[in-house]
C-alpha cells in the first residue's frame, strides 16, 4: 500500500526558533530575540580588536539601536547604559552585553494599554493608599517623607497644581492627570 500524500498545509508548518543560551539568561522570548539581533545588525561593525562573529556596536549608535527597538532611554538613561556597556570607554559594546541591556528594557516595558493602565493604578495607589479618588496635598507629603526627602511645601502645592492643570490645590490630582503626568515624564516610552 502507497504512503499517503501529504499536503501542502501539512507540510509548511511554522517553525518554531528555540531560545538561545543568551535568551534564557536575559528571560526573553526566542522572537524578541530575533528583534534584538536585527537591530543589533543593523549598526553592528566589524572591528580588528574583537572577535565577535557579530561585529560590536560603536557606543554612539546604542541610542539608534535601542530606538530600532523601540525602547527610546533618556538622555540620563542613554549615559548611564554607555557607561554600563562600555565601562572601559573602548567605544564598542559587544553583542552579549547589549542583549542584556535590551532585555532588561524590554522587561521593563509595559507592553499593552492594559499593562500601562495596571502599572499607573497601582503607581496612583502608592500614592493613595486606597483613600479617595485623587492625590493630596497630604498624600505628597506621606510619600516625601516615607523617602526621606525634605520637600518645600511651596513645591508640593506647584506639583498638584501642575498635574491637574492649575484647578487648585484642593482639587487633588486625579488618575486621569496622574496618567499624563506619568506620560510626560517618559514612563511609557
């Protein structure tokens, strides 16, 4: 009796790529990192000092790379990773080191509006403590002390008034403007 023929859609199942020994440190998925290595690609350099099959990123374009990504660092954040990177200012970063960095930012990405929407309420509640509807003046100064932070009261009435745009101090700042707060200074990307 003859085999049975297969047909096409038995046969072009998708291949599955397996995690790579760097993919099962850095937590992440076999796919992100395939995004992390084409972006790696993209600006990687081949480099007489090294012997990476890779090549190595010149540190100027980690910020590009990591913008490929779609994890943009601040300005803070960038000289912070370029001193992590390439602690002995050689000016390259090698592939494992960079996939690292990557991976911690991805991880540290909230990746859906349900994840930004959980992450800013329970930001809100930290603030809050589950009493009431918006941030304090009282809240503000809990939270400044809990930190050990000597805050001007002048400062904390300016932070509420900025966050709910100027409707007053008693209004409080609610989660809505909490959001926008949390969106202006970069938390999301």
């Amino acid at each position: 009796m003859a085999p049975k023929k297969r047909t096409q859609a038995q046969e072009t199942k998708p291949v599955k790529r397996r995690q790579s020994k760097l993919a099962k440190e850095n937590h992440i998925s076999a796919e992100e990192e395939t995004s992390i290595q084409e972006a790696f690609a993209l600006f990687a350099v081949q480099h007489d000092d090294y012997e990476e099959k890779e090549g190595v990123l010149p540190t100027q374009d980690v910020r590009r790379c990591l913008i490929a990504l779609n994890l943009t660092p601040s300005p803070s954040e960038l000289r912070e990773l370029k001193s992590t990177l390439d602690p002995t200012s050689t000016g390259y970063v090698t592939y494992p080191h960079f996939i690292a960095v990557a991976a911690l930012k991805l991880r540290s990405k909230p990746s859906s509006a349900e994840d930004v929407a959980e992450e800013v309420g329970d930001a809100f509640q930290m603030f809050t403590r589950g009493e009431g509807e918006t941030i304090t003046l009282a809240h503000l100064r809990r939270v400044a002390r809990e930190l050990r932070e000597e805050v001007d009261e002048r400062v904390l009435r300016d932070m509420i008034a900025e966050a709910n745009g100027g409707e007053g101090v008693g209004k409080g700042v609610g989660l809505e403007a909490f959001e926008g707060v949390m969106r202006r200074a970069g938390v999301f990307g």
